[in-house]
C-alpha cells in the first residue's frame, strides 16, 4: 500500500542571540486531509514544540548563556494522527 507524503512546509534556516526568544512556526499538509501532529526528541535545551492540532505547531526557545552554536540536524516529525 502506497501513501502519499506528508509535506512540512519550509521553514529556513534561523538565528537567535542568547537571552531573546525564538518562535518558529511549523505548518504541514496531507494530501489525504488526515490530521497531523509533530513531535520532537531532538531539540536543544529549554527548547519546547507545541503541537496545535490543526497542521501546525511552534517550537518556542529562548537561549541561555553558553548555548551559542549551530544546531544542525534537528529533526520534527509529522505523523497522522
């Protein structure tokens, strides 16, 4: 059985300084209409996902001291749900 990819619109690459918050609004589809939800193991320290329900979720972060540095790789994964 084949299903069609769900699609995590682009989100782009962002900066933020130590003691600012960062938002990063997430939003997805599903070519069958199904529900989405996002899920996260992977996010930096303080970091938090908000899963709205809806095809959409936040991450929500506000560096601390001593957490300056490239985050490559972070991974969010969309499942039906």
């Amino acid at each position: 059985m084949s299903f069609p990819p769900r699609l995590l619109d682009p989100v782009g690459d962002r900066m933020a300084k130590e003691g600012e918050p960062l938002n990063i609004v997430l939003t997805a589809s599903d070519p069958d209409g199904d529900g989405l939800s996002f899920a996260s193991s992977v996010l930096p320290d303080g970091a938090e996902l908000f899963d709205y329900g809806d095809g959409s979720a936040e991450i929500a972060w506000t560096p601390m001291p001593g957490q300056a540095g490239n985050y490559p790789d972070r991974k969010i994964t969309r499942l039906n749900s």
